[in-house]
C-alpha cells in the first residue's frame, strides 16, 4: 500500500513540473490560455505541493520501513512459531508412532490374554472334571474304606474270638482237660482255619492224648501257614521221631536249627534240666546265650533259665556238702546269670522276687544285693 502511495505522489509531481515547463515552451496564442500556470502563485502552490508530498513520501518511506520492520519481526515470529509448530508437530508424530506401538503392543498383550483367558477356561473345565472324577473317587474310597473298616471289625472280632479260645484252652490243656481244650481249639478253627497258632495248640493236645497222627497233620498245617517257624519244626520233628520217622524227625529238626539254633539249644536244655540231667542243661542253656544276640529280648530269658538251672545245681551240690557255706559260694554263677537277665531286662528283679525257683538262694548275700539291694 505505501509502495503505490510514493508512485502517486511521484507522479504527480512530475505533472505539476512538466505542466509548467510546457506552458512556458507553448505558442503564444496557447500561452494565455495556460497561462495561469505560469504564474509564481502556482509555481509556489506547485513546489509547496512538491514539497508536502515529498514530505508525505519520506514519511510514507519511514512508515514503509517500519512496516518493513515489524512485518520482519511478525515474520521471523511467524517463522519461529511455523518452526516451533514443526518440532511440535514432529513430537506429535512421534507421539503418534509410538502410541501406535503402544497400540499395537496393547493388542497383542489383548489377544494373548484372550488366548490366556481361553486356556485357563479350558483349564477350568479340565480341572472341574478332574474335581469331579476326584470326588467321585473320593467317595469310592470312602464306601471302600467304610466297607473296609466293616470287614476289620468283622476280623478283629473274629480275632479276638479265635485268641480267646486258645487261651481257654491252654489254660484247660495245662490243667489236663485235653478234651474241653480241644473243643476250643476246634471252635477257633472254625473261625479262622489257617491260624498257625491254633494248629500248633490242638497239635500238642492231640499228641498229649496219643493221637500222634492227628497232631502231626496240625503241625505240618501250621507249617504250611508259619514255615519259618523253629518251634513247629522242632515239635513236629520230635512227634515224628516218637513215631519213629528217624528220616522226617531229623529233617525237621535240622530245619529248626538253621531257622533259631538258639531256640533249639534252649528246649534241648529245658528237656535235659526237667531230666536232671542239669549239668547238660546248663552247658545247653550256655551254648544258647552264645548263639543268641545280646541284645535281643529272649537273650534275657535265656540268661534267666542259665540262672534257674545253676541254682538247682547248687542246691543238689549242697545236698551232698551239707553246708550253708558251700550253697552261698556255689549259688555264685546262679546270681552272675541272673544279674546278666536283669541287665538286659530289669523286670527279671521283680520275677525273682516272687519266683519260688529262687528261694533255696534268697538269703545268699549276692542274690541280696541283686535283687533287694541290700
């Protein structure tokens, strides 16, 4: 706008000087006709015109240069701002990419929970089979266990029968009832046919009455339900000897031996100390505690009838010494086997507190000590 303002004022400037030096250059007959623009009052008018509008020009030159100025300043602002809005717009497309990676990473976690989820559903569902399966089992297990339970109960009753018969007819075969004690024998096989125990006891009662078949077939039944049992084999090797099966009794008594030696040795001395036969039982029962683990429980027992059967020894060495001195020296080793049964098992004391067995030594000072501490 100030640029065609300045040519405006140029040009007509320029009008107003040429129009002067053109009517001085005019004929004379045009002169007169334009004359009054030769006239000083328009030269005047003329150069003051000239001179506000080159004072306009140099004012609208000003202007221009501070318009020039400020619409640099708006400019280089404008531009500032198009490069500030370009950075923005530059962070906001990288803002944009990176949401979009955002998006897309946000997706893909999506669909892998989504996969996740619907594994986890399958899952469940396999898991509330299984739950199912599970409790059905459990309560399988429960109608078994319950039937279970029924039928032990059933069995400990039956048991508890079947222990109590042979008690009975221990205690009948002991007071020499043999009939009444096989009559509870009998009822006990009745309920539990393949007790070995049961066998065994009916045996030795049958063969007590004689019948040494009959009893061997019930120790040769025990046998088949307790085949590592030195007792029966013993027994049955002696009912088979009485028989006189030399062949069955040697046997069977070798198998005794190779299953407990030990319990062998020990009724071997048992039979020779009701023989009074006692120094062979005490050199049987010494042979038994070697054979025998120190620690084991019979070890005390065997030690105990060393102890019984070296009293009784000394009572019938006394007898022939007539001498209470002689009792008290020979009732030495009695008191060391007793004292080594009640190491290994201290009820031995009390047993020789009250065992009649012992009262031929009970005043013996050793024995005592041992046993009262006094």
């Amino acid at each position: 706008m100030t640029f065609w303002i300045n040519v405006l004022i140029a040009i007509l400037g320029a009008a107003l000087l040429t129009a002067q030096i053109a009517a001085s250059a005019l004929p004379a007959s045009l002169r007169k006709r334009f004359a009054f623009l030769s006239k000083k009052r328009w030269s005047i008018g003329a150069m003051i015109l000239v001179g506000v509008l080159m004072l306009l020009a140099i004012t609208n030159a000003r202007l221009d240069t501070r318009a020039e100025a400020h619409n640099s300043a708006k400019l280089a602002a404008a531009g500032k701002q198009r490069d500030d809005l370009s950075q923005d717009l530059t962070a906001a497309k990288k803002q944009r990419d990176e949401l979009s990676k955002n998006l897309a990473a946000a997706k893909k976690q999506r669909d892998d929970l989504t996969e996740d989820l619907v594994a986890a559903e399958k899952q469940r569902d396999d898991l509330s089979k299984d739950l199912g399966a599970a409790k059905k089992q459990r309560d399988d297990l429960l109608v078994g266990l319950y039937a279970a339970t029924e039928q032990t109960n059933v069995l400990s009753r039956a048991l508890g029968a079947v222990e109590k018969h042979n008690k009975l007819g221990m205690a009948l075969q002991a007071e020499g009832d043999f009939d009444a004690a096989i009559e509870h024998y009998e009822a006990a096989l009745l309920i539990d046919p393949k007790d070995a125990t049961t066998h065994y006891n009916l045996g030795m009662a049958l063969q007590a009455q004689g019948d040494l078949d009959a009893a061997i077939q019930h120790y040769e039944a025990a046998l088949r339900v307790n085949p590592n049992s030195a007792r029966i084999h013993k027994t049955l090797g002696d009912t088979l000897l009485e028989r006189g099966d030399v062949d069955g009794a040697i046997k069977h008594r070798g198998l005794a031996l190779q299953i407990d030696p030990s319990y062998v040795y020990s009724e071997l001395a048992r039979e020779k100390q009701a023989a009074g036969e006692l120094d062979y039982a005490i050199e049987l029962y010494e042979i038994t505690v070697s054979l025998t683990d120190p620690n084991a429980p019979k070890s005390a027992k065997y030690f105990a009838h060393l102890a019984i059967a070296r009293v009784q020894r000394a009572i019938a060495l006394d007898q022939k010494r007539k001498t209470r001195a002689s009792l008290a020296e020979l009732a030495g080793p009695a008191v060391e086997a007793l004292a080594r049964a009640i190491e290994l098992d201290p009820r031995y004391r009390d047993t020789a507190k009250s065992d009649a067995d012992y009262d031929p030594i009970r005043d013996v000072p050793a024995f005592r000590k041992l046993v009262y501490g006094e």
